[in-house]
C-alpha cells in the first residue's frame, strides 16, 4: 500500500494535468483520477510488485480516459438514433391500435411484451422475478411477438416493406 501511496502522490499532479488538458473540464479530470486510483486500490497488492509503477497509473488513466470518452460518444449516436424528429402519422395510428391488440393477447403474452418490451425491463430481470431461465424467457417473448405481429396485421393492418420497416396500410380508424 505504501508503494501504491508513494507513486499516486509523485504522479497525481502530472495525471490532472493531462486529463485536464484533454477534457478540458476538471469536473470530469477529478472523476477519472478517482475512478483511476479506486481501480489502484482494487490492485493495491500487485501493485507493489510492478516494476514502474508511475508508467501503470498514466497506462490505466489514458485508459479510463478513453473508455469514458467512448461512453460519451456511443450516448451521443444513441440520443441522435432514438430521438425521433416527429412523429408520422403511422406511429400515431399504431398508438391507437397498440392498446386495442394488447388485450387479445393471453396474459403471459401480454405480460412479457409489456414487462420487457414496452416497459424496458431486461429479460434477465423478467426471468429472475418469475423464476424462469433466461432461454425461456426468450421464448416466450419471441412467441409473443409473433402472436402480436399477426394479431396488428390482421386488425390494424401493419405492412413491412422489403426492408422489415413497420408500416401502415390506409384504413379508417376507429374513433
């Protein structure tokens, strides 16, 4: 531990400075350097015995650096990808027959689409709190699914085109 302590306090002021040039917010430098000396701590007996250990805290800061830098970049290309500009007609029509079709499902079905697809809870999750495996949680969402993409295409009249992008056909819908 007193190896560990020796080089963090010889290598922390360089360690800031270079994350404080590169993001350029010491909000985020302080976060790193913590994340980088906890990472230390974990490996505080092996520490001791690396040859420099000064060269291991600015491997493991660039590191850090890096994998945060490619959480921010990955959440940017999500929030771009998932926000839609506007809403189409055809996602309102769907709106309103989504609830309709629901109902006809079974009460498994309709259970594991509502848990796992449009609440957003992970299958894992699913299958911890109802005491399933995991491959039959896949399953039965998969039959689910199915059920429900036969059951909008009759009663809704969802299309896909070539691509297997949802559509509507024009119909007139209930009030």
């Amino acid at each position: 531990m007193k190896c560990l302590m020796n080089a963090w306090n010889h290598a922390e002021p360089s360690l800031y400075g270079w994350l404080l040039k590169q993001t350029q917010n010491p909000h985020e430098a302080e976060d790193i350097m913590q994340e980088v000396f906890l990472k230390a701590m974990e490996n505080s007996e092996r520490f001791c015995t690396l040859q420099d250990g000064k060269s291991w805290l600015f491997k493991m800061t660039r590191n850090h650096f890096v994998d945060q830098l490619r959480r921010k970049i990955q959440s940017v290309e999500i929030e771009e990808f998932v926000t839609p500009t506007e809403i189409s007609p055809a996602m309102v029509q769907l709106q309103r027959c989504l609830p309709k079709v629901l109902v006809k499902l079974t009460e498994q079905e309709r259970d594991v689409i509502e848990q796992c697809d449009l609440n957003g809870m992970a299958q894992k999750d699913y299958a911890e709190k109802h005491r399933l495996s995991l491959p039959a949680v896949k399953a039965r969402l998969r039959r689910a699914r199915i059920e429900l993409k036969s059951i909008l295409v009759s009663e809704c009249k969802v299309t896909q085109d070539q691509t297997g992008v949802c559509c509507f056909k024009s119909f007139q819908a209930e009030p």
